[in-house]
C-alpha cells in the first residue's frame, strides 16, 4: 500500500509540473507576439505618375506674358476705353483655340457718341539684344497682318523691356503697319517710346488711328 501510495504522489507531482510547463510556454509565447514588430506597408507609390497639365519650365515666360498684358491694360483708363476681348493662350495636346493667334486685346475706345475698336499685342522682353529686340516670329507676324485685315482693324505692339514685367523701364507703342520684320532696332523703337509711362496713360487719336 505505501508503495502505491508513494506512485501515485509521484504522478500528481509529475503532472502539476507538466501543467506548469504547459502555462510558462503559452505565457511565453503570447509575450513573444506582443513584441514583435508590426510588419508596415509603404502607401508611397514607387513611381511618380505624370500629371496632366503639370507646370512646364516655360510657365515663368507665360507669367511675365500676363503681368505685362495686366499693366498695360492698366494703363488704359476706364473712363475712355473698356476691354471687349482678352484672349487665353491656353492649349493642351496641339489643341487650342484659333484666337490664340490673334492679337492679346481688343479695345473700346469711347468719346461721346463715337466708338472706335482697336487691337493690342503685348511684348515683354527682359532685355535688349544686339542693340535691339525680336518682339515676334515670323508666323505670328503673318498672323497678326492677317488678323488686321480681315477684321479692318488697326493693331498696336506695345512692348515692354527691362526691369519687370509689371513694371518695365522702357515702353514702346508702334502700329503693326510700321513692322516689317522680327528684329527691330533701338533706333527703330526710340520714334515710338512712350515717355513717363508710368505717370500717363495711353491715349487714342481716332482720327489718325495712333496710340500714343
């Protein structure tokens, strides 16, 4: 009897340890699992996917293009002059608007009863070269003769050179009739400058067809 009783102390003693072993192991292994890192997932595309319209390295030139045009329509006075067209040169994928190659403005001019239209190409150029400046292409020079006779209105090129687009240090006004080339010259430009430009405004002398 005592030897049995003394297998059966030994297989509970030997079951209570398995049944520790058993509870340290699962312990073990739930910490293990809390400590182990989080695999993460990268949401950062590996490409960049092009964007349609994105920004071009010419959009600087574009801008100066339109804080110039915005300067000169400034310095028409409201009281005489109201802007009937200003066209866009938006254009995606070879497509854009025919009236992308007319001229930049088209103005009112108002005095009493009379009413006269006129159109306006602007120019900017951040400097002059070889003593002077090529204010176009040739295709826009063809565009613009062909826009001024078809619709039986003067055109002006006014330009603008040096210091800023809103603000250039020289301006100049010349009727499209008198440009016959790209290049033109200082020499040429200085029969057309428009002095203390930033004091006066444009004026229109309808009987002549000048702006001045």
């Amino acid at each position: 009897m005592q030897s049995n009783s003394k297998k059966m102390t030994l297989g509970i003693i030997l079951l209570v340890l398995g049944f520790i072993s058993i509870s340290v192991g699962i312990i073990f292994i739930k910490k293990s699992n809390q400590l182990e890192p989080t695999p993460t997932v990268s949401t950062t595309p590996t490409t960049t996917p092009e964007i349609v319209g994105a920004p071009k390295k010419d959009d600087s030139e574009k801008e100066k293009g339109e804080a110039f045009e915005k300067f000169v329509v400034q310095k028409f006075s409201k009281t005489y002059f109201s802007v009937k067209e200003w066209r866009s040169d938006k254009f995606v994928s070879g497509h854009y608007a025919e009236s992308t190659s007319y001229p930049d403005l088209t103005m009112e001019f108002k005095l009493r009863e009379q009413k006269e239209l006129f159109a306006v190409e602007c120019k900017y150029r951040s400097d002059y070269f070889k003593e002077g400046v090529e204010w176009c292409k040739e295709h826009q020079l063809k565009n613009y003769q062909k826009f001024a006779q078809e619709n039986k209105m003067p055109v002006f090129v006014v330009i603008g050179i040096g210091n800023s687009a809103h603000s250039p240090a020289d301006l100049y006004c010349i009727p499209l009739k008198a440009l016959k080339e790209t290049f033109v010259s200082k020499s040429f430009l200085q029969s057309y400058q428009k002095h203390n430009f930033q004091e006066t405004n444009f004026f229109y002398d309808s009987q002549h067809n000048t702006l001045k």
